[in-house]
C-alpha cells in the first residue's frame, strides 16, 4: 500500500493499516534502538513506546500528513534521548563484558568494549548530532532524509554531520592515547 494512502487510513484508526506501519517500521526501528542503547529489552520498549505515542497522535487527529518513517525515527530518537538524560549511569564493566564466545572470547570482549566505547561517546555529542550520525552511518538514510527527519536544511544536516564526526574522532582518539 502506497505511504499516503497508508497514512490516511491510519489517521481514521483502521486496524489494518496500522498493522501494516507496525510491520513495515519495527524491525528497523529496533535495530535502531539497539544500536544505540546496546540493550535489547530497552530497543523493545522504545519501539513499542514509538508506536504507542503514533497512536496517540492519531487518536487526537494529529500526527505525520507525510514522511512516516522521518516521523517514527524522530519519535524514537526523542524517547532514547530522554531516557538516557533522566536514567544517566556508568556502566560497570561486568556489564560491558559478554559471556566468553566459543571460537574468540578476547575478540568478542574487544568488539563489545569498543561498541560500548563509541556508545558513550554517541552521548557526549548533541542530539542532532547523534541522530544525524546514526541515521547516516548505521541506517543509511540519505541528506534529505535526514533533514525531514530533523525538520532541517540539507545544509545545516551535513554542518551537524561535519561538526559530529570531528567531535567523535577528538573523543575516541583521545582514548586511544591515554
């Protein structure tokens, strides 16, 4: 079914239609959650609070008219990023550690520090720096996708994915060094 159409039964609250967006987005939205949280059960409530706040803007008549995907992007990327401020904590590193892997347990420990190492440092850029370099590096969205997403010039898109990846070399390299 054609995105438009999709959007205007979903707007009438038919169940089908709703389905259909629930299962064209989820998985992706998942994956998303989990690339930036790391954790699985925290991927599942962030999709299924996205889905919940879509329904709820539908419900009072609001809501995307266009560019669905943009708009349950920005509704996860909003909700991680307010959990993260209100739940802010160190991680131990028994936390960070994965159970040791049968064929390479050194490696799975050094992959899984290092995804956690580029996690922290996702957080110490601004939101729209996150969502830009996630969206672009991890999903694979293109500039103008991005910038519907963001409600934001192409150009000020690829100034926020300039001033990001400089931010992000300066903190990882600066762990490499110490």
């Amino acid at each position: 079914m054609d995105e438009s159409l999709l959007l205007a039964k979903a707007q009438q609250l038919e169940s089908q239609a709703l389905i259909q967006i629930y299962d064209r987005y989820s998985d992706e939205l998942y994956r998303y959650a989990m690339r930036l949280s790391g954790n699985p059960d925290l991927a599942e409530e962030c999709v299924a609070e996205t889905f919940a706040r879509l329904l709820e803007s539908f419900r009072r008549g609001r809501g995307p008219r266009q560019f669905l995907r943009a708009y349950l992007y920005r509704i996860a990327h909003n909700w991680l990023t307010d959990f993260f401020r209100a739940h802010r904590e160190d991680v131990a590193l028994e936390e960070v550690l994965p159970l040791p892997a049968p064929d390479d347990p050194v490696a799975e420990a050094e992959m899984q520090i290092r995804q956690q190492a580029v996690r922290a440092a996702l957080f110490h850029l601004t939101p729209d720096q996150r969502q830009v370099v996630l969206l672009r590096y991890v999903e694979g969205w293109e500039l103008d996708e991005i910038a519907r997403a963001l409600q934001k010039p192409v150009g000020a898109v690829k100034a926020l994915q300039h001033r990001a990846v400089a931010r992000l070399r300066q903190i990882l390299g600066g762990e490499n060094e110490n």
